[in-house]
C-alpha cells in the first residue's frame, strides 16, 4: 500500500483518513485499541499525528486490512515481533514504490 501524504511535522485525522481511504472513527478506534498510536491532542482536542504515527498506522493497516489480522492477532504481533516486522514491512514497502517507479519508467520508454 502506497499513501501519499506531502512532508509535514502534523497531519490531521482528516488528511490521514483521506489518504488511507478509510473512515475518520476507524483511525479513532485504533488509536483506542493500539498503544503505539499516541497521536498529539491540541488545546481543541484535535488529533496531530506525525509521521512515527502514520508509519504505525500503515503497519496496522497492513496487519488488519492486508494481511487479514484480528484486532488481538495484530496487537500481540506487534508486542512480540515489533522490530523485526517492522523493519521488514519498511524494506517491502520501499521496494514496491521502487518497483511502481521502475514501471512508469518503462511505459514511458
């Protein structure tokens, strides 16, 4: 999964939701369910996530939409194995966004 969000310190749950295509109180109830989710609040209550955040996230989002993880399978994945997947999902994700660059190079020849 490839999101595009611009370089930014804080995005909001709007920008966020709108970038992975889900519902604002689906990222609400993750952030309830996952402890490595600590989005900043501001004075309002508003939700700040910064890009440790939206790593989190896309890892979560990974596990649960991809991967086809129950909310309990994907908890206990990432106390157990957090590290080492992560660094994994990081490599893959990498690789694909080389691998959909190399494509539209291609067509373009």
């Amino acid at each position: 999964m490839h999101i595009t969000l611009p370089e930014k310190r804080y995005y909001s749950i709007g920008e966020v939701a709108k970038a992975f295509d889900v519902n604002a109180s689906l990222i609400r109830f993750w952030e309830k369910e996952f402890d490595v989710l600590q989005p900043k609040k501001n004075a309002k209550g508003n939700r700040k996530f910064t890009p440790e955040d939206i790593k989190n996230l896309k890892f979560i989002y990974h596990l649960v939409k991809e991967r086809g993880f129950t909310l309990e399978g994907a908890k206990t994945h990432l106390k157990e194995e957090k590290q080492k997947s992560l660094e994994t999902f990081e490599i893959i994700n990498k690789l694909e966004h080389v691998k959909a660059q190399l494509l539209k190079i291609k067509e373009q020849l």
